[in-house]
C-alpha cells in the first residue's frame, strides 16, 4: 500500500486490489482515531479527511500505515436481501457477453453473496463486488434516464440506481426496495462492508 | 412567528449553513456555504450560533421584506445594499423595520452575499443540515420570487458590540491561491506542473458549487491509464482528458475518476468562492506541512 498525498486536511491510502482496499477500510473504520473526521473508500482507495487541529497529517499517514498490516477483520457484517425481477433491457445481451444463457446469469447474479465495496455516484449508489466471471464493460452510449430501481452490471461491480439518473451500467433486473430514504436514520439500505443478496422475483 | 420574504430571489439563492460532513460513505458531500468564513461572520453580527442557517445569494439582484423588525447582516460580497433605501455597509449588524425592503444590487466585489437573520433560517434541516446541496438534490430548493421563509426563534445571545470588522472587499484583481500537491501528480508531465504554477489562469464562467473551472493551457498527463474512482473533497484539483482543470468545490461527487494534480489549501477554498468569472487566479505553493 501507498500513501499519497491530498492536501492540508487529508491523505489517500492507495492498494493494490479490491479486496485488499475492502479489508483495510473495515480495520480503519473500527480503528478510527479522534481527528479522524471521515474515511471515503473507493476502488482502490480510502481517503482519510482529518482535522488538523486533532491529529497531524504524518500521524494520519502513520495509523493508514500501521492499520493496513492489520489482517481482514473478522466477524460477521449486516446484511441485506434485495428482490429482483431479473426483467432488464440488457439482460440478453450482457448474458451474451458473458458467454452463458440469461438464466445462468441470473442464477449466479442472485446466487452470489456481494459485498458493498464503496458508495459514489449518487447518495446510496452501492458499488458491490461479488463473483469472478461477471465482469462487463459499460454500454457504449449512456442512457439519459435509467429508472430508480434498475439493477445494473458495470466493471467489476453490481449496483442499483436508488433514484432516477443518466448512467452507463448494463440493466438486467429491477426492484422495488427503497435504497435511500433521507428522512431514516440510517438513509442508505447499503452501506460499506455490508454484505447483499439477491432474491429471485418472478 | 413571522417569515422572511424573497420579493425578488435572484437568479440563484441557497439556504446554507455549514454543511453535512461525514456521509460521503453514504454517497453525500458535505455541501454548506461556500464561503464559509462569510457565512459564520454574518450568524456572529447577529448573535446566531455559528451552525445557524443563512441565505448564500448569487450575484445579487435580490430583495426580502418582513412584517416585524429584523436584525440582519450581509457579508461575503460588497455591492449596492440598502434597507428602506438607506445604503447599509457590509459586514455591520443592521436593523431592518418592519415591512422595509432589504435589496441587494449586482456584486462589484466578489459573487456570493450572505445574508444572516437574527434567529437564522429555520428551513426543515435534512442528514442534520438546512444547506442545499445542488448536485445531490437535498436540502431546501432555490428560492423563488415571493417565497416566505420561517425564521427561527431569537437567540439568548445578544447582537454582539461590534463597530467595525476588518474585513476588506474580495479583490477585483488577480487572487492568490495556495496548494500542496495532490495524489497523482505523478500522472502529469513537469511541464503541466509549471504551467500549473505559473500560467495566466482564469476563472471560467461555467463555474458553479459542485467546481470551479479553470482556463488555461492544457495539462499534459505523462500517465494516458485510467485511474479507478477515488474519494474526493472541496479544493482537489482534477484534470479531465481534454487537460482542463476543474478545482472542486462543496457539491462536488464524492468520488470522481479523474487524476487530481493538486489540492488548494482549506484556507484558500473562500476565497475561491468569491472569485468572478473571467477573474486572473494564480496559485502558489503552500509551505510547511
């Protein structure tokens, strides 16, 4: 891992995979020290926004370090079941892709456990990584409006669209579950480290 | 209790206070005022706490009455501002009667006002914030000509005996801004960082709160990859494949895929803020760490 710098008020830790980038934003954020005022995970990346009136950059810089030798936390994490109706517009043609039939996709879509890497894109936009073998480019030309509900495939990840928006991701499926809600307490269904599953809907 | 009126709401005014930090997990920016050193003198000079809620008002050419009078104060930008026709002076505590008109002409120094209300804005505060967030559509929407907005109720602070703030116009002219490098500078030629450094830049007009665009010659990348979306905060510098950099600003996307050459300092972010479009920017290395 790398750390790189991001200013007066924060640093990047930067590692090599996915997974790796997982595992440590679960240890720094069980682990986060006062002055420690945000931690955004990516793709790769967790920045880490710091008050510098509480802890320094080179301490900040020194606890992503340390942190990072640190191996995956154990324990079990919340999950959540969303149900689909595997009805996309992309469905066939991401399946064709893939090399496989559209219900061997949507057996191995809704038969994985995904794991919400990181939130971007829009409030409660979950990135979620799950099984090798599912991985498709974006379509060539974004959508103006993808309905909220839609059930996308893009790189490696899977996600919903909480609400409407334009996007690129390959649509197979649509669900009804409210994904953010601003007036909850907790106004992301999907947060970072939760694990999601997909239930079949006729 | 009585409300505020937007008579006139101008082309684009917020509610803001400080903001929402600590949900870009969750896919939220912090959004809040842009200029935030504005927005807490203005709450000061009327004895609000510092996180009450004020109008960020852009470029002026907006006007508010109320049925009751009112204690306000305008800061940020300086231009025509008058109350029953009396010119007020900016960043001053100022009594507006009842039913008396508070207009704010065109900006001639700076482009943001902040106008605080004794008792501030009590707008219905959404993820524990009245500011509107532009890119992520929360928070209180634009005014509109004729809205009435609630008032909160009087403080137990007094207005404070303040009879003059030494706080000068934003400049007219070229305006300095500090940075440290950012986290992939290394994706850009030595020639893009002096050019970063040393070129005649300027403020585009197709500037808003989610980034400040800059005009300039374009910054070459020595590293043609594609970078994986990566955490992102206000002042980060990111350059787009066409070499144009955009310095992000409180409603930027929280992660974003496009290197970032540079991060202007905290400090720097208000004055940015306040800078016109067309404007010389010039940018200047921080010291110390």
């Amino acid at each position: 891992m790398r750390v790189l710098p991001f200013g007066d008020r924060a640093v990047l830790a930067e590692y090599d995979t996915l997974a790796e980038t997982m595992d440590a934003f679960r240890a720094l954020d069980a682990a986060r020290p006062s002055g420690v005022q945000e931690l955004v995970p990516a793709a790769r990346t967790v920045l880490a926004r710091i008050d510098p009136a509480l802890i320094s950059l080179r301490a900040a810089e020194q606890w992503l370090r340390d942190t990072q030798a640190i191996h995956a936390v154990t324990g079990i994490s919340e999950s959540v079941t969303i149900p689909v109706r595997y009805d996309g517009p992309d469905l066939a043609y991401t399946a064709e892709i893939l090399g496989m039939s559209a219900d061997e996709l949507i057996s191995r879509h809704s038969g994985a456990e995904w794991r919400c890497a990181f939130i971007g894109f829009a409030p409660g936009f979950a990135y979620l990584a799950g099984p090798i073998g599912l991985e498709v480019p974006r379509r060539a030309t974004s959508r103006q409006a993808v309905p909220a509900g839609s059930v996308g495939l893009a790189g490696e990840f899977t996600g919903i669209y909480p609400r409407s928006s334009p996007g690129g991701w390959q649509l197979i499926g649509t669900t009804d579950a409210v994904l953010w809600d601003e007036t909850r307490e907790h106004p992301s269904t999907i947060a970072p480290g939760m694990t999601v599953r997909f239930e079949v809907l006729p | 209790m009585s409300s505020l009126v937007a008579v006139q709401a101008g082309p684009n005014t917020l509610v803001q206070d400080l903001g929402r930090p600590g949900l870009a997990h969750l896919g939220v920016g912090s959004a809040g005022a842009m200029d935030r050193a504005a927005l807490a003198l203005a709450n000061r000079l009327v004895g609000n706490a510092p996180d009450a809620a004020g109008l960020e008002i852009l470029f002026g050419n907006a006007s508010f009455a109320r049925d009751a009078d009112t204690w306000i104060a305008a800061t940020g930008a300086w231009g025509s501002v008058t109350a029953g026709g009396r010119a007020i002076p900016p960043n001053t505590a100022t009594l507006l009667a009842a039913g008396e008109t508070l207009l704010f002409g065109q900006a001639a120094n700076g482009i943001r006002y902040y106008l605080a209300v004794r008792g501030g804005i009590d707008a219905p505060p959404v993820l524990g914030s009245r500011s509107r967030d532009t890119l992520a559509g929360i928070g209180p929407a634009p005014l509109v000509d004729g809205q009435s907005i609630p008032i909160g109720p009087e403080p137990e602070a007094p207005i404070p005996p303040v009879d003059l703030v030494p706080v000068d116009a934003p400049t007219t002219g070229e305006v300095t801004l500090e940075l440290r490098p950012g986290p992939r500078r290394d994706w850009f030629t030595e020639e893009a960082w002096d050019v970063l450094m040393s070129a005649n830049l300027r403020v585009s007009p197709r500037s808003d709160r989610s980034g400040i665009r800059i005009e300039g010659p374009a910054l070459k990348r020595s590293n043609a990859g594609e970078l994986p979306s990566e955490g992102m905060l206000p002042g980060a510098i990111q350059v787009s494949p066409d070499g144009a950099p955009t310095i992000l600003a409180v409603d930027h996307p929280v992660t974003g895929g496009y290197p970032v050459i540079a991060v202007i300092t905290d400090e720097s972010l208000d004055a940015l803020s306040q800078v016109r479009p067309g404007q010389p920017i010039r940018f200047r290395l921080a010291t110390g760490r």
